[in-house]
C-alpha cells in the first residue's frame, strides 16, 4: 500500500493519449540514460531519453536505444555510429558516463514510423546534429521564394 498524501483527481487534469509529434527537427536534451539488459539476456542496450525543449512540442519526450553490447557486430557499429553523432553534436567527444550527455542540447531528426506489430504510428530518432539557432518546430522553409530562385 502507498500513501497518496490527500491526492484529489477532482484538482489535475487527466493525462492524455500522446499522439506522435510531427517528422521534422527539435531542440532536445539527453534527460535520463540507462544501460539495460537485452530482452534475449545475450547484451545491454543505452537507453537515451529526449526531452524537447522548444516550441510547440516543448516537454515531449523521445527514446532511443542504443546496442552497444550484442551479439551482432552490425547492431553494435551502429549503436557507436549514432553514439558518435549524439558526442559530435553536444560536444563531449570521449565521455566516461553518459551523465556527461545530459542536459546538453542538440538537434533531433524525428520520423515517423509505423509499428509492425500493432500497426500503431510512432515516433523515431533518426538523426542528431550540433544545436542550430532555431528550434523546436520542425525545420520547414519559411519564403515564397521559389528553391530555384533562392542564393
């Protein structure tokens, strides 16, 4: 049994269902990092957790998992390119814990993908760059001006 110090639902909103944020780019920081065992037990994954800091998406939160202990030596070169990329672009090029990553921000390429198995839409990070002077909005161009106009 927990006590719930008088909590009254009838003072808090409800929480929602979070529907995925658009596929674009935000301004995110690393919130929480976690090594976790693999669901087969045969390696760990880095557990990353985004958190957007900016615009209309401000305080949404994103995962990624990294393999960087596995069998496969395909998952693993990928887990240390993308590791590689979130270091580059906060800075910090050989971090000895991933505390180092936190609170950091960076930009995050956001897709999104549709689950095989429930066939739910979520949301994906495919990308990660050095923090760019605007944020939080998907990056979209902002001119009339036509592409083959623009210098």
């Amino acid at each position: 049994m927990a006590n719930m110090n008088g909590f009254n639902a009838n003072n808090v909103d409800p929480a929602t269902d979070f529907e995925p944020i658009p596929a674009g780019k935000y301004l995110a920081v690393i919130t929480d990092s976690e090594m976790k065992p693999t669901k087969s037990g045969n390696g760990h994954y880095l557990e990353l957790t985004f958190q957007i800091i900016d615009g209309p998406h401000k305080n949404r939160l994103l995962w990624s998992r990294l393999n960087l202990d596995n069998p496969s030596e395909q998952a693993v070169q990928i887990a240390q390119g993308e590791l590689s990329a979130i270091c580059r672009a906060v800075g910090v090029m050989q971090p000895k814990d991933s505390l180092e990553l936190h609170n950091l921000p960076l930009m995050v390429t956001v897709k999104c993908k549709k689950r095989e198995d429930t066939g739910d839409v979520v949301n994906e990070i495919k990308g990660y760059a050095k923090k760019e002077a605007a944020g939080g909005a998907p990056q979209q161009e902002t001119t009339n001006t036509p592409p083959w106009a623009r210098r």
